[in-house]
C-alpha cells in the first residue's frame, strides 16, 4: 500500500487552491511502513500545512481504494 501511496505522490496531481502539487516520500522500514520525511531547514509553516494537507489527501486516496 505504502509504495502505491508513493506513486500517487509522485504523479503531481494533488490539488490545493487549484494548483497541482506533488508529494516526494521516501517510504522504508522492514515492512515497508515507515514514511521519512526530510525537509529544508528553511521550510516554512505554510510549506508543513501544505505538505500535512497533500498527504491527507493520499491517505484518503488510500483509504476508498
């Protein structure tokens, strides 16, 4: 599931305010069920809410499918 969550972000499809945004997560773990995240050091609030907001979307995504 965590690998097809993977491809979903990558895809550029996920919409905030109209925009397209993509989501890079690096997934890992003995099971495959482990998301690291690694942001700039210079990330913003706006770009954590953003990014907390795309991945919701993928886990809703996952969720009804």
């Amino acid at each position: 599931m965590m690998d097809w969550i993977a491809e979903q972000g990558m895809k550029g499809d996920l919409k905030v305010a109209g925009k397209k945004y993509g989501l890079v997560l690096d997934v890992g773990g003995y099971h495959k069920n482990v998301i690291t995240f690694a942001p700039s050091l210079l990330i913003t609030k706006a770009e954590i809410d953003l990014a907390l907001n795309l991945l919701d979307q993928l886990f809703t995504q996952a969720k009804t499918r």
